[in-house]
C-alpha cells in the first residue's frame, strides 16, 4: 500500500461490511445502506458486534437530517466555516450510501461547463460524426447514468453561469445534449452533495433558484473543548498511523492546550469569559488544529526525542495564527502577554512561542 | 360505577382522546378537578361570546391581593370535557379544595417576612394541577423530549384503552417518588375523593372522573376504600374560611408557556394550539409549514409553496428515520430549517415568533361575555373605552395623541387617571425632543393580570374619575416629598380632575414652607413651571398653581444666598442646573412680576462674597443673557474672578459657571476671550495642570461644531496679532529626539 491516502470506502471497508450484513431495514434505491445504518456508520455505534467508530463527532440531528435530504432524492448543502468537516462528512456519505467516493468535481474559479456535463471525445467525432459513443461523461453523467451519488467540492467558487447547469440537472433529473437532441435521465439513487464555505471573499453566490434545489445543512464548530480535544486526538491518531510516524502521539495534556488557545482565539474571549482578546485574520478551525498538532508530532518525530512539547507546536500555533503578517503578529503578542504569561504551568509555552513571535 | 381519566392538563392529544372516550362511554355526572368555585361560572360556557384562552379568576372579597388564575385554552382538555358536559346537560361536580380555603390557609402559610412588599404579594397563577410533571419524566425515560409527544405517541395510536394504562403508570410513579406529597396536596385529594363520594352516593349510572394524571391512582375505586372516611375528613377539619368572588377573564396564549412561569405549563402554546385545531394527524405537518412558509413571507423571505412540499417530505423522512408515526415540532423546525430558511437560524427565529405564541407581539387574547357580573368600576371602564373607540388587546400599539383635538384630549385624560390608578394598560412614552406640548405618545398593552388591577381598584370607587380621586387623596401624606407630591399633581392635572386639584396644590403649598432643602425646593422649580405651562393647553384653572408657584419662587430667593454658603462642589453643580431650568422657565413663561423677583435674587446671589464661584459665575451669564448687565460690567467681573488674587482653582470654576453651554458669548466677543486667553497664559505648570481639567469641563459643554467654529476664531485672530513669544531657554536634547520621532513617522 504505496498510496498516501486511500479511499473512505477501502479504508473503512470492514465496518461498511458489518454494517452491510447486520442491516435488516429498508434501503432506499440503489443504496448500500439504510439511512439508520448510514446514520450509524457517520455518528458511531455498534454493528452485528463490531465496534463501528464515530467519523463526525457532533449534533446527531444535523447528520440524520442531512441523510434524510439524500433519502428524499433531494440535492444536500452543506456549509460551514472552513475547517468544520464539510468534505469528510460529505466524503463519509457518499462512501457508505453508494459505496463510492470518487465521483467528484472540484469547483475552481476555472471550473468549466464540461467539467459538470461532458466532453467530447474529438477524434470519434471528426471521424464518425457525432454519436452518443463520442461523449466523454463528467462525474456528474457517471453519477446520473449509474445511480451513484456526487460531491461538488466548494460549489460556490465555480462561476455563476456553469453553476446554473445544475439547475435542470437537479430539478429534472435529466440531462439534455442538444448536439444529440437525446436527454439523458438520472437511474435511482442519483443525488448531489455540495459544499461551499461562506467565509472566502471572492465567492459566487448562488442564485435563487439554484438554492432552491438544495437542502441546507450548516455545520458548525465544535460546541463544547471537549469535543474539539476528542476530534483533534482521535484525527492525529489517524493521520500518524498513515504518515507512519512512530508510535508515541502527542499527549493528551499538549493537544488539549493547542485547542484552548485555538478556541480562545477564534472566539474572541477567553475560556472563563473574563478576558476579551483581539481576533487573527486566520480561521483556527478544528482541521488547523490537527494538522498543527500533527506537525509537532512529526518535528517531534524526526527531530526531538519522540514527546511533542511545547517547542515542537508552537511553530505551528504560531504560523497557523499569523496569516496577516503585520496585525496577527500583534495579536499573537497581545495573547502572549495578556493570557499565556498569566497561566499556571504555561511558562513553556510562553518561552517557546516568545521566540517564534 | 365510575371511570377515572388521568389527564396531562393544556395537552391537545389528551384534550382529543378525552373528547372521544366521553362520547364512547356517555357518563351522566362528570366530577372534574376544579375548585368549588368555578362551579357558578359555567353557565357562562354556553355564551357563545366566551372564546378561549380565558381563565376563572377567584379572589378574597376583602384582600384582592390573594387570587388565583385558573386557565383554559381551547385545547385544554377541562375545557372539552365542560363544553360537552353543558351541551349534553351532563352535571358537573367541581371536587378541587374550594378557593375559599385554599386562599385562607394560603395566607396562614405564606408568613415570609421577605415579602413584605406589597407589590410582590399579587397573582400566584395556580395551576390545577402538579408542580414536578411525573409524564416529563416517564417520557424522558422512554427518550422522547418531552411529554407532549410521548403522550401523542402512546395515547392517540391506542384509544381508550390508555386512560387504564396511564393510571398505572402513575401509581408507579408515586410509588416511586415522583411528584410533590406535601400537605397541601395530600388536602386536595382527601377533598376529592369526599366530593367523589357525594357524587357517587346520588346515584348516577355512570360517573366519569377528569384530574391530573398524578392524581389518578388516589381516585379510583380501590383507592376509595383503602382511603377511610375518617382519615380523610380528619384531614380536612377545621379548615380556615374567606369570603371569595369569581369571574371569568380574558387571558393570553403567552401565559401558558413554560417560561412565564405557569406551573403546569406548555412549552410551545402555538404548536398545542395548531395540534388541537388540525382536521387529521396528517394534515399536521403540511399546514404547520404552510404557515411558516406564510410568516417568512410576512417578514419578506421568500418561501415558494415548492418548498413547502419539500419540507413536508424531509420531515416525514426524518420522522420515519427516528421511529416516529408522525413528524413533531422538532423534525418540522429542523425540516424548515433546512428546506425553508436555507440553513440560517435568524430566519427560522423570526418566523417563530410569529407561530409558537411565545412572543407577546403575537399574541391572541380571549373574549369574555358582556353580560357577565361586573364592578360598576369594570362598566365604567369598558362604557369608557367603547365611547372613546379604544380596544383592549394583547398586542402592543403606539398611540400618539394630539391634545388640541376634543376626542384625543379625552383619550388623555383617561389613560391619566387610569395612571393613578396603577393600572398597567397604557404607559406614556417620555418624550425626547419636548417638541411643543400639545404632543403625547403612549404604548398600550393589556397583560392579563391587569384584571385583577380593576377589580382591586373598584373598592375605592364606582367609577373611574371617583376612584381616581379616591386614589389621590390617600396619596396626600404629609411625609410625601415634595418630588412626588409634584409628580402627583402633574399626573391630577393631565388627568383633569379639578377638584382633587386644590387639595393636592394645598399639600404641596404646606410642603414647600417646611421645605429646608434648597436643592429640593429649587428642583422642583422647573417641573412646577412645566405644569403652568401645561396647563394653558388643556384649558384648566391654574390660578393656584400661580400661587404656588410665587410662593415657591419666594421661599427659594429668600433661602438663595445663605444655602450656597456652604456647597460643595458636586451640589453645586447639581444648583447650577436647577438654576438653568428655573431661568429658562419663568422667561418662558412670561410674568414680569415673577421674573424681577428672579432677577433680583440673582443679583444679591452674584454680589455675595459667600457664593461658590460656579454659582457666582452662573449668575453673571444669566444676568447678561437676560441683558441685566451689559458686556462691559460682564468682563469686569470675569477679570476680577480671573485675577491673580483668587485660586486658580476658584477661577477655573467661575468660569465653567460662566461659559456653560453656549460659546456664543466667545465668538462674538473678542475681548472675553483675550482675557481668557492671557489667563490661561499667564499659568505657572502646576496651576495650569490643575485647572486644566475643570477649563476643559467648561469647553466640553460646547458642541463639536461650535469648539470647531471658536478654533477659527481664535486662529484668524491669532494670524492678526503682533505679539509672538518666543522662548529663548530651549532644550536642544529634547529637539534631537523630536527629530527622531518626526524620522520615525515619516519612515525614514
């Protein structure tokens, strides 16, 4: 297994197996699982036995409402801040509903109309005219064709006039080629996840009719220190296993600060509540949070003895905080001084991150 | 024979199953958990003018402060059972402790010394019912939110079968601990099962008993005769009495929520109501969504009747994905949520308010009948909003009424008195421009208590004017401060009651003579001559409040100058002020007699060497403003009170007197402000570091555009003056680092 990252549906195979087996309630057409079992599969449980982990650690209703939308045929939007697992929980989805996550297009500022209808294969059509065999199919007519579900990543980048083709796609069903004069229809169990983040400038909004067509889900950080801690530890523990670091990861304690300064700091208040502090321009979401951590890890890894401490994360903190160079860094000091220097047994810390700032 | 059905009070699916088991069993005596009382309202239910949600207000004749609010909606499942009873012409026996001592022992009990205001010891809405809601508790255990939706749940999928099934459950509950057994409600349920008794030993075939699920299992016919005779009517001996009245009063769907503090109440009455009011279970959802759709529409957020039908499919999706029959309140949020509002919380909240009858800006108000029994007072009231074409609601409105019209002046007049009243209806709203006295603006709101308020105020008269004035007359205390007695005469004399009038300007007038305090009589200086002018709009006679007004203005020059003796500072700026109202009001207001007596008391208070110099230069500007002195004698004196001789401190004073408020005096005047100017110049550091702050306090009374106009001033003067002072002594270390810093900024 040479690949650095292998696909949901491979990685989670036994559980999608188990869960498969034990499912014993009606599946909506086409799909691998039935929603309870999706349900269980994204928020954790239990399977004929097998220990099923939980993938999105959060409200439970956001996520069986989300399945619901899939169930009812309806396209799903699901925004949030970046950093909130809009990719991994859409990822999730289409791994345990159709059993396949490759369908995906990417939305770019560049992303043109082919990229969501089809190409042509120009040979084929210089050579017998233009047949329904010359048609190079897009994620989105492999999806319609073969009943699976899509993801469109980061919908809202793409230009407004090739988002308005998902309009007839998503209302319809149906997809017209008019070089053909042929439409070609969606088979069972074809729907669409989105996602789009709503705090890039430089955004497409969508247009009204276009918002129609989806059912909105909005994902949002996590609630509670808790729940962002037991994020960060079980994700660092993935990822470590993968980039085959060794065996020892970051201690609970260490994590636990990374994410206090991160929530402090995307809050705008300390933890207590008594000190107001100045935001960065940085988002400082959970998915910041674990790859800085597992970054320390790794500096901790390859170039310390193996513990993450202080001085292997504040590097990090530091550069995942300071996006803007010249108000972040005021930011970073303000902290430093007002609220770290104050702490009990944050010392090092407060040394390790004076020398980065 | 009689069958005992355990109700869960203001719940819709038992208001429904109710109405369907009476029908099926056909009882000819109902016995419902109602106090005694209420027993002489129901007549009334067959008026078709009694619309829910009322309630049965039942208070002590002699102290209107104890009451009790019994509420009916119209999904209360008492309220069913009642209309039934009087349309069948069923008997009704009401088996709840009578009010009558219930209200007694209420006031034998509440000896806390903590409420000894009176104001806190008014309405205890008393629900009829249990406090610690034993069908929360079964339904959280059962994982249902809450116990609405259980009860929908397990109550309308079965029938009637389920009254048996609940009675059981609940005998499990008490046995387990559930619930309060404390005295009083042990009383209750001895006083039920001897009503039931009566009711039962009359003989009827088939008697149907309607209580609070609690207290189920204490009524049935095992419970009759495990619980003796004698124990019961041991409990209930010597029982404390009170005379007690009752009636029926509108009530609001806002007082049935959990959070207005309603012991047994519900947490979303718009969702019970529309749960009532739904032709199926299946028709739920869709016009539950329809009217969300229709409320975002009133807020101007588009919600096309195609998303409508598609919340309506993901909330029965997400009801089949959790096991439910039937989408409930949270699976139709979070499908409208998602579907209607695009994922924005804000937008969900708003059209909330407009449906869970949470808000009172939404709020739906009863109807009681006409004809029933009212106080002269409450006649009196209703005869005078019906002549004067005002309408009592929920719903907050802002009236803004024109006093020089006969029907607003009217208007005004009654919201006066019903003011003094206490009434809390119509709140005036204080205005903040003081644009031309003829304007008035009030905020109605009727809260449902304020029932209670009428009721209480018919024992001092029989109309409103005779209770208003009875009202007044116990507000003449002779320990009353000259503030509120003022207020009280204010409020006397938009109300118009003349009469009353002289009796309060007398108590005023023999307050104002023992008054010692300076600072109160000069207070009451402004809103006296407010009220003269007043006056003049409403036409009334003000020929003692002249009076009184002279004698105030007497007693205060005559005091003037011995009470600023010996002010200090922060007194004396709370004068300065009273000062400037009284100056401003009596040149308003025009009488040449009272203004040389003014006039006169500011010359001796300027002339006395004993007066803090801000009086002392207060004085000075009024005089000139109110052209007594001219500009000459004006600056003599701001060059005495500037000079060397007196503290700096004195003088910085003096001139924050003089110079409050208007900079006028400096622009036109180019020699004040040269004598300012050299003052202020003229300082050593210390002396100008410690009169900075109160010269600053002066210029601070100026606004931004007028300091902005003097800076002009003074720049153009300064260009075309000759004199330039150059200070030879400089220090050449402090030059090198501002030329560091200027290098610094300009980034070199």
């Amino acid at each position: 297994m040479t690949t650095l990252r292998q696909p949901v549906e491979i990685q989670f195979q036994e559980e999608l197996e188990a869960l498969r087996a034990s499912d014993t309630l009606p599946r909506p057409p086409r799909w691998q699982l039935s929603p309870q079992a999706v349900a269980t599969y994204l928020l954790g449980g239990d399977a004929g036995g097998k220990t099923i982990t939980a993938k999105y650690v959060g409200s439970r209703r956001l996520i069986e409402t989300a399945i619901a939308t899939l169930a009812t045929d309806r396209a799903l939007l699901l925004l949030g801040v970046p950093g909130t697992a809009k990719s991994w929980v859409s990822e999730h989805l289409a791994a345990a509903i159709s059993g396949d996550s490759s369908l995906i297009v990417q939305g770019t500022a560049g992303t043109p109309e082919e990229a969501l209808r089809y190409s042509w294969n120009y040979a084929l059509l210089l050579a017998k005219g233009p047949s329904e065999a010359a048609i190079v199919a897009s994620p989105m007519l492999r999806g319609m064709r073969d009943g699976k579900l899509v993801r469109i990543e980061e919908l809202t980048r793409i230009p407004a006039d090739v988002q308005d083709t998902l309009i007839t796609i998503l209302s319809e069903k149906l997809l017209p080629v008019p070089e053909l004069d042929i439409a070609i229809r969606a088979e069972k169990g074809f729907t669409v996840i989105a996602t789009a983040n709503n705090r890039d400038k430089g955004v497409n909004e969508l247009s009204s009719a276009l918002k129609r067509r989806f059912n909105t889900v909005v994902l949002p950080s996590p609630a509670t220190l808790e729940e962002e801690v037991g994020i960060v530890q079980m994700r660092v523990a993935q990822l470590g296993h993968a980039l085959e670091l060794p065996e020892l990861p970051p201690a609970l304690d260490e994590i636990r600060r990374v994410v206090t300064i991160f929530r402090e700091l995307r809050e705008g208040v300390t933890l207590d509540g008594k000190t107001k502090l100045k935001q960065s321009s940085g988002t400082l979401s959970t998915a910041e949070a674990i790859s800085v951590v597992s970054h320390g890890w790794a500096m901790a890894a390859h170039f310390g003895d193996g513990t993450a401490r202080a001085a292997d994360l504040a590097p990090g903190v530091a550069g995942a905080i300071v996006k803007d160079p010249v108000q972040d860094a005021q930011v970073l000091k303000e902290y430093l001084e007002t609220v770290i220097k104050e702490r009990e047994g944050w010392k090092d810390w407060y040394r390790a991150a004076r020398e980065r700032v | 024979m009689h069958a005992v059905y355990g109700i869960r009070h203001h719940g819709p699916g038992s208001a429904r199953s109710l109405a369907t088991a009476l029908a099926a069993a056909s009882p000819d005596a109902l016995v419902i958990e109602a106090p005694e009382e209420l027993a002489e309202l129901l007549p009334w239910l067959d008026d078709p003018a009694l619309q829910p949600p009322v309630a049965a207000l039942i208070w002590a004749t002699e102290d209107s402060k104890k009451a009790s609010f019994y509420p009916f909606a119209q999904f209360s499942p008492e309220w069913v059972a009642l209309r039934w009873a009087r349309a069948h012409g069923v008997k009704v026996y009401c088996m709840d402790l009578p009010m009558r001592h219930s209200l007694a022992l209420r006031a034998q009990v509440r000896v806390e010394p903590l409420v000894a205001d009176p104001a806190d010891a008014t309405v205890d809405p008393q629900p009829p019912g249990d406090f610690d809601d034993p069908i929360n508790a079964l339904a959280q255990a059962a994982g249902y939110a809450d116990g609405e939706s259980w009860w929908e749940h397990v109550v309308e999928a079965r029938g009637h079968a389920a009254f048996e099934a609940i009675t059981e459950a609940m005998a499990v509950a008490r046995a387990a601990g559930l619930g309060r057994l404390d005295d009083e409600t042990l009383r209750r349920e001895a006083w039920m099962r001897q009503t039931l008794r009566a009711a039962l030993k009359f003989g009827h075939a088939q008697v149907a008993v309607i209580c609070g699920a609690f207290h189920a299992p204490v009524l049935t016919a095992d419970a009759l005769k495990t619980h003796a005779i004698k124990d019961d009517a041991a409990r209930l001996k010597g029982l404390a009495k009170t005379k007690v009245d009752a009636t029926w009063v509108p009530w609001s769907h806002t007082k049935f929520a959990i959070a207005s503090g309603y012991g047994a109440g519900v947490e979303a009455p718009g969702w019970y109501a529309h749960l009532f009011e739904a032709a199926s279970p299946d028709d739920v959802a869709a016009s539950w969504l329809s009217k969300m759709a229709q409320a975002l529409r009133a807020e101007d957020i588009d919600a096309p009747v195609a998303s409508v039908i598609e919340s309506v499919r993901l909330a029965q999706a997400l009801a089949t994905m959790r096991w439910r029959p039937a989408p409930d309140l949270r699976e139709l949020r979070e499908a409208s949520l998602a579907v209607l509002c695009h994922g924005e919380i804000l937008k969900l909240k708003l059209a909330e308010t407009r449906l869970l009858g949470l808000s009172p800006r939404y709020d739906v108000l009863g109807q009681v009948p006409e004809t029933l029994p009212q106080s002269p007072l409450q006649s009196d009231f209703s005869a005078q909003n019906r002549s004067l074409r005002l309408k009592v609601e929920a719903l907050e409105r802002v009236l803004a009424l024109d006093l020089r019209q006969d029907a607003d002046r009217a208007k005004s007049q009654h919201f006066w008195r019903l003011h003094l009243l206490g009434l809390a209806w119509a709140t005036p709203v204080a205005e903040s421009r003081g644009k031309g006295s003829f304007r008035e603006t009030w905020t109605l709101c009727w809260a449902p208590e304020a029932a209670l308020c009428l009721i209480d105020a018919g024992r001092y008269g029989g109309t409103i004017a005779l209770a208003a004035r009875a009202r007044v007359e116990t507000k003449l205390e002779p320990s009353a401060a000259l503030a509120q007695l003022l207020a009280l005469a204010d409020n006397v004399l938009k109300a118009a009651l003349n009469d009353v009038l002289t009796n309060v300007l007398a108590a005023l007038d023999a307050r104002a003579a023992v008054a010692s305090d300076i600072t109160e009589l000069m207070a009451a200086m402004p809103p006296l001559i407010a009220l003269l002018r007043y006056g003049d709009v409403r036409g009334t006679d003000l020929s003692g409040l002249q009076a009184l007004l002279h004698g105030v203005l007497t007693r205060s020059c005559v005091a003037l100058p011995s009470a600023c003796a010996q002010l200090n500072a922060d007194a004396a700026l709370a004068l300065v002020q009273s000062l400037d109202g009284t100056h401003d009001g009596l040149r308003m207001l025009a009488d040449a007699a009272l203004l040389e007596e003014w006039l006169a008391a500011l010359v001796t208070l300027g002339g006395a060497a004993s007066t803090p110099p801000l009086i002392a230069g207060r004085t000075t500007r009024l005089l000139l403003d109110a052209s007594q002195i001219n500009h000459t004698a004006a600056s003599q004196r701001l060059s005495q009170a500037l000079s060397r001789a007196s503290a700096p401190v004195d003088a910085a004073a003096w001139l924050e007197g003089f110079l409050r408020g208007s900079v006028h005096l400096l622009l036109g005047h180019a020699e004040l402000r040269n004598l300012i100017g050299s003052w202020l110049s003229g300082m050593n550091d210390v002396d100008f570091q410690s009169t900075l702050p109160l010269v600053r306090r002066a210029f601070s009374t100026f606004a931004a555009a007028e300091r902005r106009l003097l800076l002009q001033d003074i720049l153009q003067a300064g260009s075309h003056s000759t004199s330039v002072n150059i200070n030879d002594e400089y220090d050449p270390g402090g030059l090198a680092r501002v030329r560091a810093g200027l290098r610094g900024w300009l980034g070199q």
